[in-house]
C-alpha cells in the first residue's frame, strides 16, 4: 500500500510558468521527502523536509508541510522544460526506516 | 562505487522461470533497499536490509519472491516460478542512514523485467 498520494496525478505547464503538486499520507512521519524520476531511470532525491518544519526551499524547489493536515506541497518556480519529470512524495514511519512512496505526479513543461 | 549499480538492465523470461536481479550499494551504505515500480505508478516497497539482515520484508508479495545480502554490501532479489504478473521495474537504493537519521535514498537506474 501507498502511504502518500500526490495531487494532480498529472500537470502541464509553459516553460517559466510555476508548477505545484500536493501529497497527502496518513500515519505519523518523522520526515518526508520529494524525489524526481525521469523517464526510464531512476529516482534523484530533490529535498527533506523533517516533521518540526513548515518550510524549506532548495534553488527553485519549495516545500512546505502541514503535520495537522497530513500534507505537503512542493514548488517549481520558474519552470524548465528541463523540469518535465514524475515527482514523488516519500514518507517514513514511526521507526524512520521504510520509505513509502505515493503514486506520483507527472509534470510536463512544455518550451 | 559511485552510484548504485544494478543488474541486468533488462530481463525477459518466460513464464515458470527462475530470475536473479543484483543490486550493488555505493560503497560503505549500510542500508539497502528494494522497490517495484509498475507502469505509471509508484515504488512499491518489497524488502530492506540493514547490514546482512533484512530488517523488514513486509512488501514481499508471497513466497516466490526471496532477496539476500550474505556480506552486508551486494544483494540478490530472487524470483522463483515468474509470473506475467511480475513484470515490472524492479528497483534498488541505498542509504548511509545512522540510528535516529534522515533516510536519504540513492537509487539505481532499475532492472526491467518482463516476464512472457
């Protein structure tokens, strides 16, 4: 089973235009993370965010999670076409071994 | 190694066969993971080690599915009697994680297997 699902499961968007996706999970995290996978390889950690933070940035990438909502958003500011990929929230238990990811959300930026 | 290794990139096999997937750590992580990823979904977590023990293998699907990592470093996913089913990207990561830290996963580019 899946502990986060990303929202929307899809996204198009012109090059410079900002891009947003939303995760949600349901247990207790110590953390959460955002990976990006381009197609046919595999994931690339993009940020961290711990459950005592509302807010990280990272270059052009902006995080923010809501511990009493169950949620987090990531941001993509200025937009690449560079940026077209699948993005992915990652969450870990209680014990901060097991990474569970969500379903994803694919982004297209197109030039 | 500088990155995570896997191998073969690409498995077919027929249906009833035995498939051996490898994955090769970066150098000196003590955790290692294996996820399988299916067309347009997400990793789906199968089994993880820490050291030479696998510290949670909940995400076996059923008993054909088996993975070892006899000297804490290299591990093996083992598949036996492959089902069309199977067919999927298999991948692996691994992570420095201490007691208590962040668990930043370092993935491998993935061992497409297609089961016919």
């Amino acid at each position: 089973s899946q502990q986060g699902e990303e929202d929307p499961q899809a996204l198009s968007i012109q090059e410079g235009e900002n891009a947003t996706m939303n995760c949600s999970y349901k247990t207790s995290i110590n953390n959460l993370q955002w990976y990006r996978q381009n197609s046919g390889r595999g994931l690339v950690h993009l940020i961290l965010i711990r459950s005592n933070e509302r807010e990280k940035h990272s270059g052009r990438l902006r995080v923010t999670l809501d511990t009493s909502k169950k949620s987090s958003s990531l941001l993509i500011t200025a937009s690449r076409a560079a940026d077209t990929a699948s993005y992915f929230c990652a969450t870990d238990g209680a014990a901060g071994n097991k990474l569970t990811f969500g379903g994803g959300t694919r982004v297209l930026v197109k030039p | 190694g500088a990155g995570v290794s896997q191998t073969p990139s690409n498995k077919v096999t027929e249906k009833g066969k035995y498939v051996e997937l490898r994955c090769d750590p970066i150098s000196g992580h003590t955790a290692l993971y294996w996820y399988r990823q299916s067309l347009g979904q997400g990793p789906e977590f199968l089994i993880y080690f820490q050291g030479t023990g696998a510290a949670d293998d909940s995400g076996l699907p059923n008993d054909r599915f088996f993975a070892v990592r006899p000297e804490g470093s290299v591990s093996t996913l083992k598949i036996q009697r492959t089902e069309r089913g199977d067919s999927a990207v298999y991948l692996c990561a691994s992570s420095s994680m201490g007691l208590g830290g962040a668990n930043v996963l370092t993935f491998g580019a993935g061992s497409r297997l297609t089961v016919l």
